[in-house]
C-alpha cells in the first residue's frame, strides 16, 4: 500500500491511476499527534538493553522479577497491558490487568497490527484513574506514546480521558 501512496504522489503515477481507472489511493491511519495536555503527563521510561530472549534469558529472567517485586510493592497503583489477535480474524484482544491478574478493562480492536492493539492497551491503562504506572512488553507501542504520535483507535480511547497526575510507562 505505501508503495501506490508513494506512487500516487508523482504526476506519471497520478496518469497511471487515471488510465487504468483506480482511484488515488490515500494515506489510512496515519499516526496523529497525542493532545500536549496528555503527553506532558506521559513518562515513557527507557527500555533495557541486551534484553535477547535469546542471549540474555537470565538478565531477562531477573528484571522480571525485579518488575513483579516492584509491582506488588504498590499493586494498587500498577497496572499491565496485553493485546492478543484473534485467530483468523483481523481483530486484537486489548487489555489493562492488575498484578493479580483481575481485568480491569478490556476492548476489541480492528487491527491487523499489534502495535496499534498495543497502544490501544496503554491508552485503556491511561484511561483508569488510581493507576500511575503502566507496565507494556512493547516497545514499539511505548516509543510512540515518547514520540507522541498515536493511531486513531488509541487516540478515540484518550478522547475523553483527563489525567490528573503523572503516568509512567515502564
């Protein structure tokens, strides 16, 4: 698709789509810029590195544990998010849980991409007001939330979402 997008930006690929009569094809779920109000809010803190699931299963298997110690230290504040896709459909699970398991909420979204379902996960998690630390395995999901560019689900979630206080993203 970014590739008829690309296509469809230069006169000859303007032609091209009038002569084989397609119509222009148009840039679809562009990220759009989080509100200032919410992302001054927003603490995204740095992920590790040489976090391999390959190479380092045992610095990974300790900073887990580190998180969970930290987590249960103040579990009414923590919260953890999840997306999981629905098999042969284009639909993720999303989803805020407490450290003892319990859904706090939960959506379906249509996506095809788990970064989107991710960002709607954290969205969800920024949304329940007694919860200031919010604990995601994506990092691309997180990044976007420092860069402050969501996509359009994750931002109709905060829509009308007021965050009082600050919220780390861990």
């Amino acid at each position: 698709m970014s590739k008829l997008i690309r296509l469809s930006s230069t006169a000859a690929g303007q032609e091209l789509f009038s002569h084989i009569g397609l119509p222009m094809p148009t840039q679809v779920n562009e990220p759009e810029p989080l509100p200032q109000h919410l992302h001054a809010k927003i603490t995204v803190l740095p992920f590790p590195r040489n976090m391999s699931p390959v190479h380092n299963q045992t610095r990974r298997r300790a900073r887990a544990q580190a998180l969970l110690k930290a987590a249960n230290l103040h579990a009414t504040d923590v919260v953890f998010v999840y997306a999981a896709k629905y098999v042969d459909k284009p639909y993720f699970a999303a989803a805020a849980v407490a450290p003892d398991g319990k859904a706090l909420i939960a959506l379906t979204v249509k996506t095809q991409k788990a970064c989107k379902a991710e960002q709607v996960a954290i969205a969800l998690a920024l949304a329940l007001p007694q919860r200031d630390t919010i604990f995601t395995d994506s990092k691309p999901a997180a990044l976007a939330y420092r860069r402050g560019t969501l996509c359009q689900a994750a931002l109709r979630v905060l829509g009308p979402v007021r965050i009082t206080v600050d919220k780390h993203i861990h």
